[in-house]
C-alpha cells in the first residue's frame, strides 16, 4: 500500500526571532504569508483526494498569527486529518500563558507539536519559556518533539538532562540561508551523506505559492520546485512529484549515488567538497548546480530506464520520465 503523504504549509516567513542557523531566512520585518482561505484551499483538495494523512504548519512563526493557526487546525482536524505545528515557543513567557496555549492548541485538535530550541533560538527567546512549555505540557499532553539544532562547537543543552523523559531530536545544522553566510564552513558537523533519500514524503507550499517535495533547510531551489499552487491543483501536483526525474534518482538511488554517476561520466559539482553534513546537505549542492544538471540531463534518460526496469522487476509501479 502506498504510504501517505504530508502537506507543509510554511505559513509566513515573518518571526520574531531571525536566528544565525535559519535556513529560509526569516525576520520580523519580513511580511509574506500564506492567506487563510488559501491554506484552507490547500487542506480542503488535500483531504479530498486521500493522498495525505497530515497538514504541518511551520515558518517563520506561524503562531504570530494564532487566530489564523487556530482555525487552520479546526478545519484540518475536522476533515480527520494529523496535525503538526513547529514553533519557537515565544508564547511560553509564563507557565500559566503555555498551559493557556497548549489548551487551546489541543482543543483544537493539534496532534503533535515541534518546539524548536538551541543556542541560535535562545538568542532570542529565554529558555524558561521553553521549560514553561514543556511543565505545562505535562499536564495537557499534548504530544512532543524537542527539535535542536546542532554545531560542532554546541554544548548539550541546558534542558536536556532535567527533561531527558522527553523526546529530543538532535539535527545537524546545514549551510543554507543565513546560516551559510553566518556560520563557518568549519563549525558543521560532516558525517554520512550515503543512502536514499526516505524523507521526501510531503508537499510543502511556502508563502511565495511554490511547492516542494519535502521540507529539508535548502530547498527554495527552482529546479526542486513542482509547480505553483497558482496554477496546479494540489492533485497535479502530487502527479508532478511522482514524475519528477532527479527527485525519482534521489528517492531510488540516492544523492551521492547521482553525484558519483555523474563523476563516472565526467560530470562534476562545480563546488567540488569531499564531507557533507547529511544527504540533504549533498542534495541540495546537486540541484543549485545548474551547470551538473545540464551535464547530466542526456544521462537522466538512461539512469530512469535502469531505474524503470529495476522496478519492472520488482513489480513496482512504474513512474513516467520528465526530464
Ligand atoms: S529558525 Fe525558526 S525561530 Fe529562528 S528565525 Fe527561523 S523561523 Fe524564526
Ligand atoms: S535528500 Fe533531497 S529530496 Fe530528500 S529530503 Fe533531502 S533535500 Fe529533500
């Protein structure tokens, strides 16, 4: 059975906090947003067409528009389906406005919530609004995901060991937005970069109305852009991800496969590097290289075949080419 898919509505760039590590470079001044009925649109064609089993709400700080956040849930929950939001946790200043939110949040429906919190967040947000968040959520239970992100240079954080029972998730901080002109190359974390890429499970629709096919930090790239929502339904658009070339070797083969195919045929990344802090990380280098792309566009063809009859073999589906 073919598994579901999430769709990520990246809200609004605008946040109150503009940390160093952020990948789409949000701000307080920045003002673009998703519009409402929009997003109500999106979920409305989502849950119609029984592809997607979850809406994720992120940013920029989506909750600077609570109301807007609030009915998004409602609505969504209202048609069955998961709910994810990602925030900073700038409403957790005292224990009894977290308890408040988190009620609200719950009753709403919102099934899992994602604070986000590190020394890039903390530059902003004090992390006793984080605490205030997770006391609280004690008592609502609403489930939770501690996501922090991680430099070389990081220590543990001050957090982890006193709520150690809750769930942290540790990310290594990749070069992309403001973190590739804040953070020194030498500051990352390399590590494996090998494998598929299993993470290519959603469509995320950002403010600007492009769509994407997952939510890893570098992909405001146009040549891993699906469509628009202005001019696709939601339908077309997971039609446009099933057919997507590179996107299919990615998710068959992975990156380093596609960057070592590429080399075996002559063709190189014009930013030649040997260490990659994830195959997000990989990813990323191969679709802003325009140059590799065009290189390898009369092997795509012949990788998609191989892929094909792989499959052919396998009795999978078989996805048509668009190169
Ligand atoms: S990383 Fe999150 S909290 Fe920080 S500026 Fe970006 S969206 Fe805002
Ligand atoms: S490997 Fe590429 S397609 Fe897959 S999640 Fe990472 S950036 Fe997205």
């Amino acid at each position: 059975m073919k598994s579901l898919l999430k769709l990520g509505l990246v809200y609004t760039y605008k946040c109150n906090a503009s940390c160093a590590s952020c990948c789409f470079e949000c701000h307080p001044n920045l003002t673009e947003k998703m519009e409402l009925k929009d997003a109500l649109d999106y979920i409305h064609q989502a849950a119609a067409s029984s592809t997607f089993d979850e809406i994720g709400i992120s940013g920029g700080e989506a909750l600077l528009y609570e109301d807007e956040v609030l009915k998004i849930l409602d609505y969504a929950s209202g048609l069955g389906l998961k709910t994810s939001l990602t925030t900073n946790g700038f409403w957790g200043n005292t224990q009894e406005n977290a308890l408040y939110k988190l009620e609200l949040l719950k009753e709403k429906g919102l099934t899992n919530l994602v604070v986000s919190t590190d020394e890039f967040h903390q530059s902003f947000i004090d992390y006793d609004y984080i605490e205030n968040i997770l006391i609280a959520n004690e008592i609502v239970g609403i489930p939770l995901k501690i996501y922090n992100l991680v430099i070389r240079t990081s220590s543990e954080h001050p957090l982890a060991t006193k709520y150690k029972q809750c769930d942290w998730i540790k990310g290594a901080c990749v070069p992309a937005g403001r973190a590739k002109h804040q953070i020194p190359s030498g500051n990352y974390i390399y590590g494996d970069y090998g494998g598929r890429c299993t993470y290519a499970d959603k469509l995320t629709i950002m403010p600007d109305n492009f769509v994407y096919p997952c939510c890893s930090p570098g992909i405001r790239l146009k040549s891993m852009q699906l469509g628009s929502v202005s001019e696709l339904s939601i339908a077309q658009l997971v039609q446009a991800k099933e057919n997507a070339a590179l996107l299919n070797i990615i998710i068959r083969r992975g990156p380093k496969w596609l960057k070592e195919a590429g080399e075996a045929r002559g063709c190189f990344l014009q930013n030649r590097q040997d260490e990659y802090v994830s195959i997000c990380h990989l990813c990323m280098e191969i679709f802003e290289d325009e140059v590799f792309l065009q290189q390898m566009e009369p092997f795509i063809k012949e990788i998609l075949a191989e892929i094909d009859y792989e499959k052919h073999l396998k009795r999978e589906p078989v996805f048509r080419d668009k190169t």
